[in-house]
C-alpha cells in the first residue's frame, strides 16, 4: 500500500494519495487497519463476562466494514429487515442480531421470525399485539425486549436525543407495567428483558451513570419478574473535532461505567449496541477540487461531493474536520468549501484554513465511517459515491 501522507497527518489519516489521485471521487476511503484496531479495543474493555456487545448496522452497512465487524465476534443491531439480511450476508449469526425500529411491518417481522434472529425490541403496545399474532400463526415463541424510555437527557442534538418520556421511540415508564405482564403471560412470547437507548453522540459519560441508577431502579420495582437482558443501547460518540488525537474512543471508561454502576441480578447479561464509536474515525469522504471561486468578500473551494454524499452537515449542522491531503503549500488561505447540490445547505464547512488550494487537490472529510456513505442519496440524479479500503476491497 502507498502510504504517502502529507501534511503532518498522523497514522489515523494516512492515505494512499497516489491510489486516490487515479480513483473517481467522490468516494469513502476506509482505514481497514485502525477498524481492526478499534474492534480489538472494544473486545478488550467489554471483556467481562456479563457484557455482549452488538454493531449497530445503521452506522455502516458497507459489505467489506460489515464482514469485519463480523469476524471480530460481535452482534448486530438492526432497525429493518433490509440490514437484518445484511447482516446475515456478512456472517453475522441470526441468534446475535437484535432487531429494533418503531415501524416494524408485519412482512419484516415474519421474515425476522423465520430467520431466527435474537432478539425484537419492541416500541408499542400495538406493535406488541401484532407479534403475538404472528408468532401464534408462525407456531413460534418470539423472543422479544421491551424499549423503555428511562428519560434520561443525553444532551446532544435534538435530532438524536431519543430517551426521553415522550417521542415517537420507546415505551414511557407510566406505560410498562402492563406490557411486562402481557410478556410473562403469553405462551407466544420469550421475553428476554429491557432495552434502553438515550441518543446518539454521547461524549459527556454522566448520561450513562444516571441510566444505570434508572434502571436499578426499575430492577427494584419489577423485582418478581424475570429479566434475563439489560439493553443499555449505545451512542457513545467520537472527536470530530481532532480525529488524529483521538482515533479510538476510551471504551474502558465507557464500559467501566456500567461494570460498577449497574446493579446485575444473577446470570444476566448486558447488550451493547455501538456504531459511530466503532467505525466514524475509519472513514473518510474523498473528494476532489472542481473549481476554487473568488467571491466579493470570500473564496469558495467548490468540490466534486455533495450533501448527496455526506449529509450530516447539512442535517445536523454538523462539522468534520477538512484537510487538503495533496498541497504542497506553506501558506494558508480561508475558504468556504461547499458542494455542488442545488441547495444552499450544501456546505462542509466556512471559514476554514486550509494550505492553499488549487482545481484538482484532494479533500478529505475526516471521521465519516459512521452515518456517511450510508445516508448517500440520488438527489439531483447524482450517482452514489463509492468506497475504496487500505486493504483489500
């Protein structure tokens, strides 16, 4: 592999630029060495014998990631069928995917059923009913969790805080009892415990230390019931800001949390559902400088990728840190650099230093292995970007 770097960059962005020079762009370049680096530290701070950690597939559902993610031994987290049969695809055994979603069909969950998956996390007391009536035409038990809301403030984006009292996910503390008896008493049902899920881009940890006192206390009120699952989901985020000093999320912090704050009854187990802290800061978005625009008052970098092929700027508001990987300048100049989508909100960043920059230079969007190439979209009849890995696909 070329490993030419220029600029400094450290061996978290180490990028082949001759291969990406001869490459279409804009494409996903994925780190393959830091993703195994990444899922061996999961494995390594989640090794406690309780602990059962699962890829939340929604993050990236790039074959060559998935099948990675599956040789390293963990589960899976689904929110359709479509990602529980690639997860199947990539190896991912039915019995460790867990499959979630407020919107479920009754086509989704019969498929789910006949595969075998471990587990349905369930948002209502009507979705609740319709897997009843599945499973009995099935002739099947089906092994189901109970999404509960703990209302929990994660203090992220409103767009991705999701465990509080009342919103679309979810089943309000008011509303559990019951369910959780509705569960225990019907012969169609193996139910196999609680699910939890308090937002996304989680880098404050206090968040998760008050989910543990809620649901040690829910362990106290349902103390008669038998919980063989705890779900705590997952969300914890990543350094967009400085991806090089950060490449790998403290895991051990994370997990620790809940080795000494989660009150555990005897053999239960604790399901984890991570993805953006797994594979955000193995990607990259490639893309090359179309044109470099001199405005009234600023300089626009205009790129070949789009909100088509990064969209979280645009969603979220989010930022990725932009790195011109191909100039050979000293000297820096303030750009906006934007897309060339028919929307104004088709911007990567404003205001950014960047050496200066010329047609044809290469941009990398840093920390964009997570909800990046998955959320690519047709928009103005634009093709899909593709993806290249440092080994291999």
């Amino acid at each position: 592999m070329d490993n030419t770097v220029r600029g400094g960059l450290t061996h978290a962005a180490s990028f082949p630029v001759e291969r990406l020079r001869e490459a279409e762009t804009p494409l996903y370049y994925y780190d393959t060495r830091l993703l195994r680096q990444t899922l061996d530290a999961v494995n390594t701070a989640a090794s406690h014998p309780a602990f059962r950690v699962h890829y939340a597939v929604k993050a990236n559902t790039n074959p060559g990631i998935l099948s990675r993610v599956a040789a390293a031994g963990l589960g899976a987290d689904t929110v359709s069928i479509g990602e529980v049969e690639a997860a199947v695809a990539a190896g991912f055994p039915a019995a460790d995917i867990v499959f979630a979603g407020v919107g479920k069909t009754d086509r989704e969950i019969t498929r789910a059923l006949r595969l075998g998956v471990g587990c349905l996390n369930v948002e209502s007391a009507e979705e609740l009913e319709v897997i009843i009536e599945i499973a009995a035409s099935l002739g099947v038990k089906a092994p189901v969790a109970l999404r509960v809301n703990p209302e929990v403030d994660a203090h992220t984006h409103h767009y991705i805080t999701t465990g509080l009292a009342e919103n679309k996910f979810g089943i309000a503390l008011s509303m559990l009892r019951p369910l959780m008896e509705r569960c225990r008493d019907s012969e169609h049902l193996d139910f196999r415990g609680l699910h939890f899920h308090i937002g996304s881009q989680v880098t404050d940890l206090t968040p998760y230390r008050l989910l543990c006192e809620r649901i040690n206390a829910l362990q106290e009120e349902y103390e008669g019931f038998p919980i063989p699952w705890i779900n705590v989901g997952g969300g914890l985020g990543i350094d967009y800001a400085d991806p090089d000093a950060h490449p790998i999320p403290d895991f051990d912090a994370y997990f620790e949390i809940f080795a000494r704050h989660l009150q555990l009854r005897p053999d239960q187990e604790v399901h984890f559902e991570l993805g953006r802290a797994i594979v955000a800061q193995c990607g990259s978005l490639i893309t090359r400088v179309t044109y470099v625009k001199q405005g009234v008052a600023k300089k626009f970098v205009i790129v070949d990728a789009g909100m088509t092929d990064l969209i979280r700027p645009a969603l979220y508001q989010a930022h990725h840190k932009i790195e011109n990987i191909t100039s050979t300048a000293t000297e820096e100049a303030v750009y906006d650099v934007v897309g060339p989508v028919c929307e104004s909100s088709d911007c990567f960043g404003r205001d950014e230093r960047l050496p200066i920059t010329h047609r044809g230079d290469l941009l990398a969007l840093r920390s964009a292995g997570a909800y990046g190439e998955v959320m690519a979209s047709a928009y103005n009849c634009r093709t899909l970007p593709g993806s290249l890995f440092s080994e291999g696909d």
